[in-house]
C-alpha cells in the first residue's frame, strides 16, 4: 500500500465526483477494502473514545452504561445494514454496483465523521456552555458531510440519476427497517424457543 | 459426526452470545434497595444513610384522651401543640409537647344552640391559634376561635361558578395569613375553593391539566357527538391534600400520574414550583407494580426554607425536597416495625421532628433527625438564608457522612466559586453534575489560566510561525539551487 493509496480518501473527501469515479474503475479494490476496514476501525475508536473522553458539558453518557463492544454493534450493524439493503435493492434496480463497491463507497463516507469528532473528543474539554454549540455544530456538520459524500458514492457506483439515487436511498432506508424488524421478530423467537425448552427440561428435571 | 457437533455447538454459543446481549445490565428496582436510599443523577436507588429515624409512637390512649378512631388530619402550631382530628369519634385532640392530652373539642356553641361534628375529614390551626374543622358530614367549614367557640360556620356556596347540583363537602382546609380559606372539596375538579376571611366563595384556583393521550383524541376527533357522550369523560385529576407556607403559597399534591403531582400555586392558581434538581420531584421513580405502582402522595408539610415534605401512601414513604427541587431523603415504609406504617394519612412537622399519622392503626408516628439529617437540614437552611460559607462546611461534613450525595457538593462547590478558587469549584460541580455553574466556575478558571500563560502561549507561537517559514524558505532555496545546478 503506498502514500497515494493512504491519501486517497481524503481526495474523496473534496472531491467526491472524481474520486469515487476512481475508487471503481482505477483503484485496486482491495487496498481500498483494507482502507475501508480502516476506516470503520476508526470510527468505531472515536465513538469509544468519545463516549468516555468527551468534555464534561457535552457528554451525557452514564458511565456506568458504556459498552466498547456495543460501540462496534451500534456502527457496524447499521453499515451492514444498509450495504445488505442497498445491494438487494439495487441488484433489482438495475444497479452496477457490485457488494464490495457498495461497502467501499459507505465506509470512505464515513471518513467525515472520523476525521471531524476525533479532535472534538478533545476540544470539547475546553469549552463553556455557550461554545458547545460549535461541538454540535461540527458534529452535525460532519453528519451531513458524510451524507452528501454517501449520495455521490451511491450515484457513482451504480451510475444512477441524481433523481434515482434519491429514491434508491429512502427505499434502502425503508429495506433497513424491514430487516430489522425481520431480525428482531428472529430473535425474538429463538428466545422463545429457548424459554420453553428450558421450562420443559425443568419441568422434567424437577418432577417428583 | 463429532465436527457437526462440534460446528453445532459453536454455533448455538454465538446465537446465545447474541441473545444475551439484550439481556445486559439490569437496573436495581427501589423495592429492593438499602432500607434507607437516595436517588442519583442517573436515577438509580443508592444507598443512604437514614435522616430521621422514628423514636415515639403516640396512640390515643397513650396520650390519655381515648384510643383515636380513624383520624384523618393533623396540626401542628408554631408552640408544638398537636392538633388531631379523631374523626371517627368525630372529635379534635390537643396534645402538647410531650405527646399528652391537654384537651378534647367534640362539640361547640355556634348562634346559642349545641353543635357537633359528623365525620370531620379536615384540620387547620392558625398562628392565632384558630380552629378551621373541614365537617365533611355535615357539608360545611366550622371556624373556631382560640377558645374554641364558634365564629363562623361557611355552609354550601351559591355562585354562577357552581352547578346547580353543586354538593359542597369539604375535605382538607388550609388558611392564609390574610384568613382568606382555601378548601379541598371532594368531587371538584376545578381546583381549590377560595373563599374570603368572611366566609364568601370567591373562586377557584389551581385547576390541574386534563391530560389526552393523542389516541384517544384521534378517536374522539372522527367519533360522532352521540359515540362521544358514550365515551369516558376527562377530567382533571383531583388534588388529595395542601398546605400553605409562610409566605402564603400553596402547596398540593395531587393524583396525577403524567403531571405534575406536586404544586405551588401563587394567587393566581399557576404553579410556581421550582425543578431545577435531576428531576421533578414526584417521590418514587423506581417502582413496579407489584407494590402497588406509581407513588400515590397523599399530603404535603411546608417547613421554613422552602423544605417540603411529601407523603406517599402507597409505599407509606415520606420525600423531603428543597426549595431548588432537589430531593433530600427518604424515609419510612409500609410495614409492622417502628417507623413504618399501615395507611399512612397526614404528615406535619414539629420544629425539626416530622410526624406521620396513621389512619387505620390510630397512631401517630414521631420522626426525629439523626446527625446526617441535621446536618443536611442545616446546610440546606444556611444555604437558602445566603450563608454560603457556614452552608460549605455543612456540606463537606454531609458528603463525609454520605458521599453519594450528589447535591452538596454543588453548595461546596459555590463557595470555592465565591472564594475565587476556580479549579476547586469546577471540580466539585462536576461531581455534583451541575453542567450550568460548571461551566460558570470552567470559563472563569480557564480565563485565570490563559491569562497566566498569554506570554508564553504567544512566545510559542510565534516562534513556531517563525520556524515554518524559515523552513519553507530554506525548502524553496534548495529547490532553486537544484534548478540552477541543471
């Protein structure tokens, strides 16, 4: 992996249009999923870090609650979601991009969010009550950086229409809530299931 | 065989892994918590020590006037006299200081012919000593002097205010300094009857909220006028006890599960109560059902600096809050030992004693503090008449008999403000998870700070900048030499 491959989503950070253009058609598509993991690395280390490390004023976190491992669910669950979703959907929709494309384009998204709330962990053990506005003006700020680059990356890799895009993008939204509900109706069964074969087995361990 | 197994089994261990996921961290519900506890900022029971503790339980006949039956009220005055209202004999009791008899009112003189109570449900005495009996039998407020002759008797009011099939019974009375009476009539909704020192109906005040839940509304907005008559009619939640300060504020509790179930109604009827601590006082937070669920408060005591007392019937707990709404301690219980109660009715205090009636046992339980409760009364106290540094040193000694006492250290923390020590006090509002004066005590400190190191901050700079561009002067002269050389 040299400099440039290093460098290269931060080029697609100011310049989403040609940089995801490269990211699928020149780039070795597997720098660029190490990258990825990289990426969703970090942000799951900010969030950690975040939650624990964050000023006094803008932190709102029970101490007592805080999960590093619920961290990494809580932003890799949503991405997979949305990679699954989108995928599924675009397969159907006439899309070109391929599962990997797709995930590559969301985690180099995601960059916004890192490179912003990393230094704010930070600064905002610095400020007054007054200033945490600019702390959750950045952090919203990056929200929506990292939006704007999602939907030029979806637009790129499946050469859709800015139009399209948008529809593509709030009917994945509508697959995720699906898929959630899917997964927790799951879950919600297994448990049962285990709830009653333990009651059978205690019934039966218990009988006298 | 053995490897499907064993795939088998690793995969059942993940599925549970997932599973038990959602099943982390349970909270401790307050029914199991320390006999004497707390709430924290992240509302959770924590153990406390124990404020008041009960010494003296006084029955009718201990205090040597008759086992009481079905007492409904209590008063204390300013002398430490209590008044009990026997209402089951339909009488009041004086007992003085040491909990004896000193006198018994059953009946009373009004306009030359003999008077008696039926089923008083409500008590107020005056600091002259003045008797008002809500007599709910006989649907009306008897007004006793001192020598509890009758000198006034407010019957049924006639107002456009009131329906036509208005019936007037009185249950809790409270009195104001200008004698104007506020009365708890049963099955009113709009509040609290006011009526002049003359005995004439004025108006209501303190209506509680009628609340909708936005389902029964969509329903009630696309029902026809003859569904809705059949529907359950709103209403707002009744009060169930109040009692007025120094100042003249009421103080009421009502039965209002998504309110506000405590109150303080100016003259205007607005509720005026502060909330400013981790959140609005309203006894429990932590309860389930099987004990009876959501706290019912069934009376309010106002003691001097704005420390309010509430009772909660259903778990027979008694909440102190201060002025600021910040809660104090907890004490009491539903129980057989001291200290505990059957059906707990009324709550007064005596000085720094509380005392808690009980209806069904016809018991008066006394309450007095132990050193943490005096120790934070006094803080709480010093801290509300200004003195912020006799309310530190209370403070500090409060935390070093409990140091899960959030809120003192918010007043410690003032007085270093106050002092000038910035670094102290943010720390100790902090700890107290007070975001507002911290930010007050960080931005001053760090004001101290800054200016303490401009120069060098400014020096660093500076020379930093300097080092940069000789860098990059230095970088663009080797470059030209390079160019030079080709």
């Amino acid at each position: 992996m040299n400099r440039e491959a290093l460098q290269h989503p931060l080029y697609v950070m100011v310049h989403p249009f040609n940089g995801y253009w490269d990211l699928k058609y020149e780039r070795s598509q597997k720098t660029s999923l190490i990258i990825s993991f990289g990426i969703l690395f970090m942000l799951i280390l900010t969030n950690v870090l975040g939650d624990q490390y964050s000023g006094f004023l803008v932190n709102m976190n029970n101490p007592r609650y805080l999960n590093s491992l619920l961290e990494a669910v809580y932003v890799l669950v949503p991405v997979l979601f949305w990679c699954v979703a989108n995928w599924s959907l675009t397969t159907l929709m006439d899309g070109e991009g391929k599962f990997v494309e797709i995930f590559i384009t969301t985690c180099f998204a995601l960059l916004p969010i890192v490179l912003i709330n990393f230094p704010w962990i930070w600064i905002s053990n610095f400020i007054s009550a007054q200033e945490s506005s600019f702390y959750y003006f950045f952090k919203n700020f990056a929200i929506l950086w990292s939006g704007l680059l999602l939907y030029v990356g979806i637009m790129t890799v499946h050469q859709f229409s800015p139009s399209k895009t948008i529809g593509t993008i709030l009917l994945t939204l509508l697959a995720m809530a699906f898929m959630a509900f899917l997964t927790l109706l799951f879950f919600s069964l297994i448990q049962q299931m285990i709830a009653f074969v333990s009651t059978i087995y205690q019934e039966i361990v218990l009988r006298r | 065989m053995v490897a499907r197994i064993k795939k088998l089994r690793t995969g059942l261990l993940a599925l549970c892994c997932l599973v038990s996921l959602g099943l982390g961290g349970e909270l401790a519900l307050a029914e199991s918590a320390a006999p004497s506890y707390n709430y924290s900022y992240w509302e959770n029971a924590v153990a406390a020590p124990s404020a008041y503790e009960a010494t003296t339980l006084i029955t009718g006949a201990s205090s040597g006037a008759g086992p009481f039956n079905n007492p409904q009220d209590i008063q204390v005055t300013a002398d430490k006299q209590i008044y009990v209202l026997d209402s089951g004999n339909n009488r009041f009791v004086i007992l003085d200081q040491d909990y004896k008899s000193v006198k018994t009112v059953d009946a009373f003189q009004f306009m030359g012919k003999a008077e008696k109570f039926n089923n008083p449900q409500g008590i107020y005495v005056t600091q002259q000593k003045e008797v008002y009996v809500a007599d709910t039998g006989n649907k009306r407020i008897v007004h006793l002097d001192s020598s509890f002759k009758a000198v006034g008797i407010i019957e049924a009011p006639k107002s456009e205010l009131l329906q036509a099939n208005f019936e007037f019974q009185p249950v809790r009375v409270a009195v104001d300094k200008a004698d104007r009476i506020y009365v708890m009539s049963a099955g009113v909704f709009d509040g609290f009857m006011e009526f002049g020192a003359d005995g004439v109906f004025k108006s209501f005040i303190g209506a509680n909220r009628v609340h909708v839940d936005a389902v029964e509304y969509f329903w009630k907005s696309i029902s026809t006028k003859a569904q809705r008559e059949q529907m359950v009619m709103y209403t707002p939640t009744e009060f169930t006890n109040l009692d007025i300060n120094d100042e003249g504020f009421l103080y009421a509790t009502n039965g209002d599960d998504y309110g506000d179930p405590i109150k303080k109604l100016n003259a205007q009827g607005a509720d005026i109560l502060r909330r400013e601590g981790y959140y609005k006082p309203s006894g429990d937070l932590l309860y389930s059902t099987r004990s009876g669920g959501a706290p019912r408060l069934v009376d309010i005591d106002v003691s001097d600096s704005e420390i309010y007392a509430v009772l909660d019937a259903s778990r027979g707990r008694v909440f102190t809050y201060n002025g600021d709404g910040y809660l104090l301690y907890i004490f009491g219980g539903i129980g057989n030992r001291l200290g505990e109660f059957n059906t707990p009715v009324a709550i007064e205090h005596s000085g720094d004693d509380i005392l808690v009636l009980d209806q069904a046992l016809g018991e008066i339980t006394v309450f007095q503090t132990t050193e943490y409760g005096r120790t934070l009364n006094s803080a709480v106290r010093s801290y509300y008449n200004g003195d912020e540094e006799l309310a530190s040193q209370e403070f500090s000694k409060v935390v070093n008999l409990n140091a899960n006492m959030e809120y003192a250290y918010a007043g410690i923390g003032k007085a270093y403000l106050r002092q000038g020590e910035y670094k102290e006090s943010a720390e100790y509002f902090e700890r107290s998870m007070d975001r507002t004066n911290y930010s007050k005590a960080f931005l001053l400190y760090r004001k101290e700070v800054l200016r303490e190191h401009f120069s060098t901050i400014m020096t660093g700079l500076i020379v930093l900048l300097a080092l940069w561009l000789g860098l990059r002067m230095y970088r663009k002269m080797k470059a030209r030499k390079k160019v030079e050389l080709h």
